[in-house]
C-alpha cells in the first residue's frame, strides 16, 4: 500500500517575472511525497494561471480519490502513469507530480539512477554530444533593469521573454551589451505581421530560435514565418501533450516538452521518441518549478538539444541537495 502525502510550497522569484501572460513575485507549487516500504519519492508541480490550475485545486482533485490511489499495488512506473491517467483523467499537473514521485520511488527502490530505468529503446537515441547547458530566462521589464538582471547573472544562454511594442529596441540594446547566445520567447503573443518585421532584426542578432510566437492554434502563421527564415521556430503552448506533437510536425521546427503541462516523465519519454521520428529538434522546458521537478528534467540532458531549465535560479530556493549549478551546467548529484 502507499502512502500519500502532500504539501504546498510558496516561493519568491529572485526578480519579479513578467511574461506575455502577466507578472508573478512568487511561485505556488504542489509537492507530493509517496512512500512504499519505508522508501519515499517526490513530486512537484507548480500553480499556473492561465493554464487554470491552482495548488488548492490540485489537492481538491487529488484528495477526491486518494483511497483508490494508495490501495495501487507497486510496480512499473509506465503502468502506475496510465493508473493515475484514468483515475485523475484531464488533470496533467497532478498526474506530473505523482508520475515524477512515482519515479523517484522507484529508482530508490531499485537503487538506480532514474534515467537508467528509462525504456531500452528509448535509452538507445541518447546523444553523443555535450550535455546542453541551460539558459537563463530575462522576464519583459524595462531595459535598464533587463539589462540589470543579466549582469547579476552572467550566463551563456539567455531566454528573452518579448511580446511588448518595444521588443525591436530591447533586442537590439541587448544584443549591443553581451555575446551570449540568444533565444526568445514570445508565448504567443506575436501576429505574423508583428514577427516578419521582426525578422531582419532577429537575424542580425543571431537569435538561435523563435519559441511559440503565435496563439497555439495559429499553425498557418507559423508555418509562414518557418518559410522566411532559418531560425528554429519551437513549439509551446502549442505543444501540450503527447497528441500534439503530429500535429507540430512540418510546422514547427521542434517542441518543448513541459513535464507539467504533458503529466510527467513517462509521456515526456514518448514525447521525444516521436519527434525523433518526426525530425523535430526537442527542448525540455520549465514553468518555474524548483528543484523537485527540476531534478525531474536533468535526467533528459541527454536526449535534448536545448535545456531551459532555471527554476531554481530564478526563485530563492533553498540551498539546492540533488542538483547543482555551475554556470549553464546542471549536475545530477
């Protein structure tokens, strides 16, 4: 029988974050703790508003067949997964959160390291390469304090947010103070007008990829503004789950996958293994967890091209026990 046990977690961001759906100074989470054995695995899964999902929401969903769920017999994590699919149906944030628990469990349990349980044939597209480094996500503020926040945090890599009528001057004054590598994301809020003007711009600053620039149902714009330029265009919002990603193919350039957003590592697993097959480059992405998921995602550096996987720097975590930082690098400890 297991035992399940939950906790909310409230944490400050080091700056506040403004994105083009709003500003947050603190970033609510669902922690879950499941215990077999005298062994305990943990999850995480963070409140995210426009997607409708609140920590008191998740524990409502969560407590309403709790029962059931401790009554689950130990066993693979891909068959606990499908357990929680169809006992919490239409709830990806939470099944995230149990799925990533679930896993951590079962890795104590074998006392392996997570990603060495991960399906053999899934093991198999892992990349010779450099593991990617991470970026360092710049919310829309004003450029000064843009600025400001990058020479706080010096990094290779920075994800700017865009999305505001000043993205053309904030770019290019950016671009003017650092050599690192650039990528922006404009969650959704471009028009194709907006973007194509845009285009010389981005090209000049040799920005290495264009993330979601449209509403997530826009795929004819999207594919439009892939036709005008050779920077990656990535998918997001409209890349929700493991059924989108056809859908993304042909269109897009690649995807982010969220474990929030596509309810965990086993669907993640299948999410990569498809675009593989679809020739679409693979980001692993963040909602601003901590480092519960976060240690969740350092165990794809392996199987993706890009990693944006700075929670942890972003928020004033505690003093960080399974993962660490230096610079870009994330280590799995």
């Amino acid at each position: 029988m297991l035992q399940i046990k939950y906790k909310t977690i409230h944490t400050e961001f080091v700056h506040p974050f403004t994105t083009a759906h709003g500003q947050k100074t603190h970033q609510p989470a669902l922690l879950i703790a499941i215990t077999f054995n005298g062994v305990t695995g943990f999850g995480e899964a963070p409140a995210i508003h426009y997607y409708d999902v609140t920590v008191e929401g998740m524990i409502e969903v969560l407590l309403s067949k709790i029962e059931i769920l401790q009554r689950y017999s130990f066993t693979e994590p891909d068959r606990f997964w499908h357990f929680c699919h169809h006992l919490y149906e239409g709830h990806s944030f939470l099944i995230c959160a149990l799925d990533i628990a679930y896993w951590d469990l079962y890795a104590k349990m074998k006392r392996s390291k997570m990603a060495d349980l991960f399906p053999a044939d899934f093991l198999a597209i892992q990349s010779a390469g450099p593991l990617p480094p991470t970026d360092y996500t710049i919310g829309i503020d004003h450029i000064d304090q843009m600025l400001e926040v990058m020479q706080q945090h010096p990094m290779p890599v920075y994800k700017i947010k865009v999305g505001s009528a000043e993205d053309a001057d904030k770019l290019r004054t950016i671009r003017q103070h650092t050599d690192a590598v650039i990528r922006i994301d404009a969650n959704a809020a471009w028009t194709l007008d907006q973007a194509v003007e845009l285009l010389p711009l981005l090209e000049t600053c040799h920005i290495e990829l264009i993330e979601q620039p449209f509403a997530k149902d826009h795929f004819a714009d999207t594919q439009v503004l892939a036709g005008k330029t050779d920077i990656p265009v990535i998918a997001d919002e409209s890349c929700v789950s493991e059924h989108d990603v056809a859908k993304c193919a042909g269109i897009f350039d690649g995807i982010n996958i969220k474990l929030t957003k596509c309810g965990g590592i086993t669907p993640a697993i299948r999410m990569i293994m498809e675009a593989r097959r679809l020739n679409l480059k693979v980001m692993m992405g963040c909602m601003c967890e901590a480092e519960t998921g976060t240690y969740a995602m350092a165990q794809f550096l392996p199987w993706v091209d890009y990693a944006d996987m700075d929670g942890p720097l972003l928020l004033k975590t505690p003093p960080l026990q399974r993962i660490s930082y230096e610079g870009a690098t994330i280590t799995i400890r």
